[in-house]
C-alpha cells in the first residue's frame, strides 16, 4: 500500500516562504506523475503543480514564479518550495501520486498539511 507523508505546513507571513516535503513509501520512478494539490476552506481541490516520472512540470498560473516543485529520488521525497506567499495560498496542502498498472490509473494522497498565510 502506498503512504504519502507530507510535512512542513505552517503559519507564515505573507511574502515569507516555506518547503512542503512528501515522503513516499516507495520510489518514486514507481509514479507516473507526482504533484501537489490544494483545498481551502469551503472551495475544492485545485491542482497546484505536478511532476512526472520524465522531469516535466506544470503549474497553477497562481502560483507560477513563486512555487517550485523537485524530487529526490534516492530520498523517495518530492519538495514543494513556496516563496512570496499570499494570503490567498492560504490551504490544506495534498501530496499526490499516480501509478498504473495494467492500462489503469490509481491516485494516492497523503493526509494533508495545513499551510496558513498572515497578511
């Protein structure tokens, strides 16, 4: 079974920074794609970036410029660094990884950290 651990959340002011790290229980070449995602309170989950097995990467256009996603793969961790953030990133934050087997996809999530920004 596959865990995603994510750590790091916290209370920033806004234009601080934060790393957010996801610790997966296997390698994460075993993933298509890895990524983040977030949820705050009363909206749904927006995808915030993603990174696949290859290197690419995409990213929310809200966030392009002052996040940035990477991996170690040799730690089995994915890293999202968060600069001059804003009140509005202000979310639970989800480590996310997809794997396939068999022509299927199945998503795994980790359980969330809190990330709260101060104006």
């Amino acid at each position: 079974q596959v865990q995603l651990v994510e750590s790091g959340g916290g209370l920033v002011q806004a234009g601080g920074s934060l790393r957010l790290s996801c610790a997966a229980s296997r390698s994460i070449f075993s993933f298509n794609r890895m990524g983040w995602y977030r949820q705050a309170p009363g909206k749904q989950r927006e995808l915030v970036t993603t990174v696949t097995r290859d290197g690419s990467t995409n990213y929310a256009d809200s966030v392009k410029g002052r996040f940035t996603i990477s991996r170690d793969n040799a730690k089995k961790m994915v890293y999202l660094q968060m600069n001059s953030l804003k009140p509005e990133d202000t979310a639970v934050y989800y480590c996310h990884a997809v794997s396939r087997l068999l022509e299927r996809e199945y998503e795994h999530w980790g359980q969330g950290t809190q990330v709260t920004v101060s104006s």
